[in-house]
C-alpha cells in the first residue's frame, strides 16, 4: 500500500509517499481501506516533532480516517467486513490501509460522506466535551469561539447553537467570518481589523460566559478580561504559536475558571462518556444540526502541503487527504 512516512522530525515538507507493507490486524483488530482522512494542527507538530509524544520513528502520521472495513481480528464482535467506520487511530491514517482495535471504529451515519467522516469525530468531540462537560454551558449564555473558521472553532459555532448558546465568533479576516455566520454564528469580530477587548465590550457588555480558545497568543488574555461573573475558558490549543501567559488574578476578580481540553486523553480516560457523546453527535448530524464544512481536499501525495494549508491557519473548516489522487486541490 502507499503511506506518507516520517522518517526523521523535522519541516514537514521532508514526508516521503512510499509503498510499505499492508498492515495485518490481531485477534481484536479490524484492517480499514482508508477513502478519507482528517489533517489535524497536531499532525504537523508531531511531525516536527514538538508535540507532547515523540512517536518512534519511522511513523506514518494521521490520526483519523474513514473507509471500509476489509478484515477483521478472530476476536472482534459487532463489526464484518463491508462496514464503514471512522476509525481514530492516532498515527496512520495519511495511508491506503490501517489497522485499529476494534473499540476504535465508529459506524459512519448512513448519510455521512466519508470526507465528513474523516474530519467529524476529532472536531466535533472536542468542541462536546468542552462545551459540555467541562464549561456545563446553559441555553442563553454566550459563548465566544476564537479561531472560529478552523475545523474546532466552527464545530463548536455548531454545537454552541445546538446547546442553546448565543455565539460569538472571532476571527482573523471576513472571507472567514462569512462562513462561521453560514454556520451559525449570531455576532462576529475581526480581530485582525479590531480590538478584541473593545469589540466585545461593545457587543457583550455584561460579558461573555463561556470562551472557547484553540488559538492562544495574545488573544486569550484579552478574552479572559471579557469574562462574565463566574465565566469559564477553555483551553484547547495554541495555533497561534505562542502559549499564552495569563495573569490568574483575573480569575479571581470574577470568580472565573480555566480548564484545560485534551480530548485524545478524555476519550480513553472516560470510554463511556465519550461514546455517550458521540452518540449525541451523530444523532444532532442526522437531525441537520450539524454540518462539517470540508475546506480542501489533498491527495496522499499532497500531505505536506495540506498539513501546511492547516498549520499555517488557511483552513476553513476540515481539511481533508483522500486517497483518490483525482479528487486531490
């Protein structure tokens, strides 16, 4: 099969397409034909080796994908060859093939293309658990996505609305506001063209209860200081580069909190909750209050450049590899 290597860390542009070995599964595994696979910002900093895990190398990179099942361990109950699953598989998805274990595959709604599929469950299992398990937002807070075009920031601008939040998006250029407001968002700002601080105190004068924050930088603290009594931030990630360095006595003037999102961690930690929320998911996706945005769409052969469409934050909505080099941007 033909897979996207990483022989050694470093600039993603030195990932090689060759043709390795298909992978076999084991008495609890499934093999999966991969027809899509999600590109996620951490995918380019565990190339560059910079991310919290240095996996060994050589290493195929990808940790989501979507196909068909082609066979499965002796040991696997509940899924035959012909299913379409989602398979999270935290390295090898950027591949034509990939073995996960069997508790790692998810059904694909019967409505569900696989490019969406490919792209939903990082992204929308995300934006859930912080919004609801970790912020508890209520219907009528007001919720502020930052980063609101990237794949997170709009799954959140979804969900928030799907929980009954006003939401606020954030975000560097109007092409980007454009499409956060197809998805849902009730107010946006331009914070490329606009004080943030300003800007929310004039559309959220009372505060904003909830921040979502994938980006950090210089925006987080600037949010944090339009915080509501009792407000929450949710930290997610740092796109932007720098990892912000917040003055925690604005928590304690209004009795706000911060809480840290790691939902690769969430998902093995807490296995139940975290189906009961995909289970939330897929049915708000069939009744159409959810509406993955694929933004491009890159060849196996075009992994690099769309690792960079992601890490260089051009992307609207998912960013997608298929294996197809005829559907590839």
């Amino acid at each position: 099969m033909k897979a996207v290597l990483c022989k050694d860390f470093g600039p993603v542009s030195n990932l090689k397409i060759e043709d390795v070995p298909d992978p076999q599964p084991g008495p609890d595994e499934i093999l999966v034909e991969i027809e899509a696979a999600g590109v996620n910002f951490p995918d380019g900093l565990t190339v560059r080796g910079e991310y919290q895990v240095k996996p060994a190398l050589p290493f195929i990179p990808g940790s989501e994908a979507a196909g068909t099942v082609r066979a499965v361990g002796e040991e696997v109950r509940g899924i035959v060859v012909g299913d379409r699953v989602i398979a999270l598989c935290v390295l090898g998805g950027f591949a034509e093939k990939v073995v996960v274990r069997a508790s790692q595959a998810l059904p694909i709604p019967g409505s569900m293309s696989a490019a969406a599929a490919s792209g939903f469950t990082l992204a929308y299992g995300t934006a859930l658990h912080a919004l609801q398990d970790k912020a508890a937002l209520r219907p009528g807070e007001t919720l502020l996505v930052l980063g609101a075009a990237g794949g997170v920031g709009m799954a959140a601008i979804e969900v928030g609305k799907a929980m009954g939040a006003t939401v606020i998006a954030a975000a560097s250029s109007d092409d980007k506001l454009a499409l956060a407001k197809a998805h849902g968002a009730d107010i946006l700002i331009n914070y490329a063209a606009d004080d943030l601080k300003t800007a929310l105190r004039n559309v959220a004068p009372k505060g904003v209860d909830v921040v979502i924050d994938p980006v950090g930088g210089s925006m987080t603290e600037a949010a944090v200081r339009n915080l509501s009594w009792g407000g929450r931030l949710l930290v997610v990630g740092f796109t932007q580069g720098e990892i912000p360095k917040l003055p925690v006595n604005l928590l304690l003037l209004k009795e706000a909190s911060a809480v840290g999102v790691f939902w690769g961690q969430f998902t093995i930690k807490e296995p139940e909750q975290h189906q009961e929320n995909l289970k939330k998911l897929f049915d708000w996706f069939e009744a159409g209050k959810l509406n993955p945005h694929i933004g491009a769409t890159y060849s196996l052969e075009q992994a690099s450049a769309a690792i960079e469409h992601v890490m260089d934050r051009r992307a609207l909505g998912k960013v997608v590899l298929t294996t197809s080099t005829e559907n590839g941007k």
